[in-house]
C-alpha cells in the first residue's frame, strides 16, 4: 500500500486541548507530524462528540508539543473510536 502522507509522523504522548464551538477538552496527542495529528479524547469528554463533527475547524494547544503552547488550527478529517475514547485525525490549516 502507497503511504499518502506527505509527512512523516511521530509517535509522541504529549497532553493538549482540542476547541471546537466554543468548548474545549483535554487530549492526548498520539501522532504528530508537520501536517497534521491524530489525538484521543478519552470518556467522559469523547461523548461530546461525532462523525458530524468531521469537516469542523478545531483549535488544538500542545503545551508539550513541538510549538510550544501555542494553538494550531486544524480540520477534524477523520472520527474513530467510541465507548471509552474517540480518536480524531487532523489536518492542520
């Protein structure tokens, strides 16, 4: 199978937040790269969400995280997961 990254990504477990409509929750960020980031919002946060939630433009803070804090814009591409953690593919803006 053909990789369709145009970045590589990195497996990391640092903690952030995820703003979406006005509210935020806590993640964990499981893989990031220069493109994007696939976080896990875990219970009882993940039930805030759902696929209709796909399309949205997020904010996401990743005090641990490569940027220092500082919030990156993003697009929720993708939603898996349910019952006691959802992950959520993002792509960043």
């Amino acid at each position: 199978m053909d990789e369709r990254r145009a970045h590589n990504r990195e497996t990391t477990e640092h903690g952030g937040s995820i703003a979406l409509a006005g509210r935020t929750f806590p993640c964990r960020i499981r893989n990031l790269s220069p493109g994007g980031a696939l976080v896990e919002i875990e219970s009882p946060h993940c039930a805030s969400f759902s696929v209709n939630d796909v399309g949205q433009e997020i904010e996401i803070t990743m005090p641990e995280g490569p940027d220092g804090g500082k919030g990156r814009q993003g697009r929720i591409i993708r939603l898996t997961g349910g019952g006691e953690s959802v992950f959520m593919a993002l792509f960043f803006l």
